[in-house]
C-alpha cells in the first residue's frame, strides 16, 4: 500500500492506495506539495482501495474511496479512481469547512488582486480557469473559493473590511471536449490520465504551476468577480452585473455563511462590496485571457 502525505494549503491530507491510477496520479500531479511525516498532523485521511477480495478484485475491477469512515461515492469502476480521489478531497472541503466560507468557484490572484469565477456546471469555469492559470493569473482553486472571516484587511479607511481567501491549489479538472480546447490552447502543459465513462464524462486533470504551489499560503484580497459563460461563436462579451443581483446569485454558490449567522452574512456583503462584477460571454480561450489581461480594479 502506498502511502503519500502532504498540504495544500493550510490542510494536511493522507492518502493511500495501491491501485495504480491513483497511485500515478498523486505521484505526477503532487509531486511539487510540501511532504509531511507522520508525526505531522493530518486533516483528512483517504484510502482508495480494490472492492472485495483478491478474486472479485481480480475480476470485477471496481473500487472502493473512504475519507476516514465515511464512504460518498459508492462502488466505481477502478480506471475512475485518479477522478474519484479529486472529487473526494473536494468532498472533505466541502463538508467540513464551518468556521470558513466556502462556493462552488474557482479563484485566481494577479499582482495580490483575487478573481473568483463562479458559474453553473457547464459554463467553463474550470476550461477558463486553466487557460488564464498559465496566462499570468496564479491559480488558487478551480473548484473551491474559501473566504476566512477571521482574515481581514481595510483596502480603504471609508469602507469595511474585507475577508481574504485562502488559496487550495490542486489540480484542475477539465471534462470532454474542455480537455481537447486547453490541450490545443497550451499542449506542454501536465496532464493526468483520462478516466473514461466517469458521472461528468470524460475527466482529466491539468497539474497546477509550481509557483501556485509554492506561493500557496499567500492569501490575496477577493477583487474581482466573474460569472463566465462559454457561447460557441460569441465575441468576448462583459456586462456589468449588478452588486445586488451579485450578492444574491454569488451567495446560491456558496454554503457556510449562513450557518455564520450575521457574520457570514457581513463578510460576503463586504466581498461583494469590494469587488466589480461582471458577466463574461466567451468562445476562444485565447480572447478570453487578453479580455482578462486588461481587467483593472475600479
């Protein structure tokens, strides 16, 4: 049995498998994360493990993934397992997180400014995260924006402060033909094996830069928030997008602040506050990351 230990971020993960895409996988796409021992503490630990014994392991080819005791995704086939390991360190964040905010978006940093990008399944959220990822932009999530309520800065002595995010750098998951447009728009970037026929299709992952690992504990000051939407054959189109209609769509993305009660609340109002909103329409990766590349803070 394999077993790797390291952080992302402020959490500390523990993984062990001996199937051999999950094995491939954390070995090629984590090798540059800070390696802990085991007297270093863990926040979440997850085996991904052959389902049965050794004959129906033989023969069935499934797997099993258990976040302590825990089990989420059932029984899959094993050549998923590489995507089911993302999704359940994904899943420790997502339901475990109470003190901090947490929405379904990715998140980016330029010259200390955050960029969260939230958008319905589908819209390419991830495909534009990727691009902009290795077109200046330091990736900070593509899946999970984290707000800690705790970590403020006042950007103005007129206005309230604003909450940092946390950076949770990881590899980004791109589905179907998402993974041919990022390979075409930069080819020598890392990527993981492909799992066919998972629940989301087609899956690969693309390994985060290694300054985006390195500099992950730098936490920038949300900015910025996009919704993106990918339309076949549009030019890149921005709308201004109302704060309050922001607060409001931006907040069903999200869980945690509600349980915060009125803190919660505050803090994404005061997000919402200090960012400019904005609906992005895009057809071409390369459109949208020099669109990106001009966005200044207003």
């Amino acid at each position: 049995m394999s077993r790797f230990h390291f952080s992302v971020g402020p959490f500390a993960y523990q993984i062990e498998s001996d199937i051999p895409c999950v094995v491939q996988a954390v070995e090629r796409m984590y090798e540059d994360y800070p390696r802990l021992t085991d007297e270093d503490w863990t926040d979440f630990h997850i085996r991904v493990v052959p389902d049965g014994g050794l004959l129906r392991s033989i023969f069935r080819r499934k797997a099993r993934l258990f976040l302590d005791n825990a089990e989420p995704f059932g029984v899959f086939n094993r050549n998923q397992a590489g995507a089911i390991l993302e999704w359940g360190m994904n899943w420790c964040l997502w339901l475990n997180l109470y003190h901090w905010i947490i929405f379904h978006a990715a998140m980016l940093e330029k010259d200390g400014r955050g960029l969260i990008l939230a958008a319905e399944s589908g819209d390419g959220k991830s495909t534009l995260a990727a691009a902009l990822a290795f077109s200046g932009w330091r990736l900070l999530s593509d899946e999970l924006t984290l707000i800690d309520p705790e970590d403020t800065v006042s950007l103005r002595p007129d206005a309230p402060p604003v909450a940092r995010m946390v950076p949770i750098p990881r590899p980004i998951c791109l589905k179907n033909s998402s993974i041919d447009v990022v390979k075409a728009f930069r080819p020598d970037l890392t990527f993981s094996l492909t799992y066919p026929e998972t629940t989301k299709g087609r899956v690969t992952h693309v390994k985060p830069s290694k300054d985006a690992v390195e500099r992950m504990l730098e936490r920038p000051t949300p900015r910025w928030i996009v919704f993106p939407k990918y339309v076949p054959g549009s030019a890149p189109r921005w709308t201004k997008w109302e704060k309050a209609e922001a607060l409001i769509q931006f907040g069903g993305h999200g869980r945690g602040y509600s349980m915060l009660g009125k803190k919660g609340f505050e803090t994404v109002a005061n997000v919402i506050h200090h960012c400019s909103c904005w609906r992005f329409e895009y057809s071409r990766l390369e459109d949208a990351a020099e669109e990106f590349a001009k966005l200044r803070v207003s």
